[in-house]
C-alpha cells in the first residue's frame, strides 16, 4: 500500500483533516446511524485518518460520556492508520476530548489484533488506495476480526469514471490498476463470505465519483 498517493495524506494530513470536517461529517453521520452501535463492545476504525469518525462513534456509544484517557477499560473504540501523521492528529483530538480510543499504525491488509475480537468494524475511503490483491487481504482480515453476525459498515468510492484525465492520473500514482476499482468488487464480498444486509446510492464526491453505503454481516 505504498503508494506515492499515501505518502502525499500523509504530508497533507492537517489539510484532509480540514477537509473532512467540511464534507463528510453527513457521511459519518450515516455511517453511526446504519451501524447501529448499542449493542457494540468494541469497534474498529480501519484507515481512520485523523479519527473523526472515531470521535462520533465513542459519542454514539457512550452518549458523549468522557473517560479519564489512562482508563483502558474504557476503551471501546479503536482506529488504525497507514499514515503516521493522521494518527499523530488522532490521538491528538481524542485527548483533547478526554476520550480513551486506541490509535494504532498499520496496513489493512494484516490487522494487529485478535480474531472475531470486534463486534462492528468501519472503512471510509479506504479502497482506492488498495490495489486488488489487498482489497482480498484486507476483506479476509475483517471477516477475521469480526464476530459472528458481526457488521462490517463502509462507505467507498465506486468505479472511478474512465475519461483520460483519470487514467493518466491513476496510473502516475499507482503501479496496479486494481485502484480503478473504487469500491471492492461483489465477487470478493460473496467470496468472504459476507451477507450484504444493505447496499445505499450515496452521494457524488467532486461531482462525478460515484458512492455506495454497504453493510455487511459476517456468517
């Protein structure tokens, strides 16, 4: 996942920060909502950028109750990050708020925890910075954190548009096509073995990337 479009989230972190506090807190918003979380121990956030969509899932959870921020037990939410300086503005924020959510740096594509240790895990944006071969890995390792009847809850870019500005630019920051994907692809849900409880139109980003809502139960 070494691509030169990570490296480039990562020098630009505090800017995405901004940015995502300007257009998709509607989008966590209905992330929160289909996930459901009431009856949620543990959550992971897989590519949680600077946490804010961890920040509303612990308010969610605990009705924005504040925990002292050396209290382990009260950790119930977790976020992981290929960029250093996403999760550096993380943990930032959660200690701002006093909020114990545990930050780690990481791949997708081989998780740092246990299996079917979570009850609901999230991805927002993630995928089209995976090339195809780690779409299954990162597939497989959430249908290996999840419990049964577990839900996986995302909100990914759909197949990017095939116009030649977005070929030439795709193949500048990538070596695999597999991120002209966007969104995984139904043969590797189906081949993971996750029912998809819904699929919702979401909205358009910069006007013409296609989204979609999923969520996806582990059987």
């Amino acid at each position: 996942m070494k691509y030169t479009i990570t490296k480039i989230l990562n020098l630009g972190a505090s800017i995405y920060n901004r940015w995502t506090k300007h257009n998709l807190i509607e989008i966590y918003k209905r992330l929160i909502k289909l996930a459901d979380l009431k009856d949620s121990k543990k959550v992971l956030d897989i590519g949680c950028g600077p946490g804010n969509l961890d920040l509303m899932a612990n308010e969610s959870l605990d009705k924005g109750s504040i925990y002292p921020v050396r209290d382990q037990r009260s950790c119930r939410v977790y976020g992981i990050d290929i960029a250093p300086r996403m999760i550096a503005i993380a943990k930032k924020r959660a200690k701002e708020k006093g909020y114990e959510i545990n930050y780690k740096l990481g791949s997708s594509t081989k998780l740092p925890y246990e299996s079917e240790e979570f009850n609901t895990v999230f991805t927002c944006l993630l995928y089209h910075h995976l090339s195809y071969k780690e779409k299954i890995k990162t597939l497989k390792e959430i249908y290996r954190l999840l419990k049964q009847n577990g839900k996986y809850i995302c909100f990914e870019l759909g197949e990017f548009p095939k116009d030649g500005f977005h070929k030439i630019f795709l193949k500048l920051f990538t070596d695999d096509s597999g991120i002209m994907h966007g969104l995984y692809p139904t043969k590797l849900i189906q081949e993971n073995r996750f029912y998809v409880d819904k699929e919702i139109k979401g909205p358009s980003l910069l006007k013409h990337h296609y989204t979609s809502y999923r969520v996806l139960i582990k059987k």
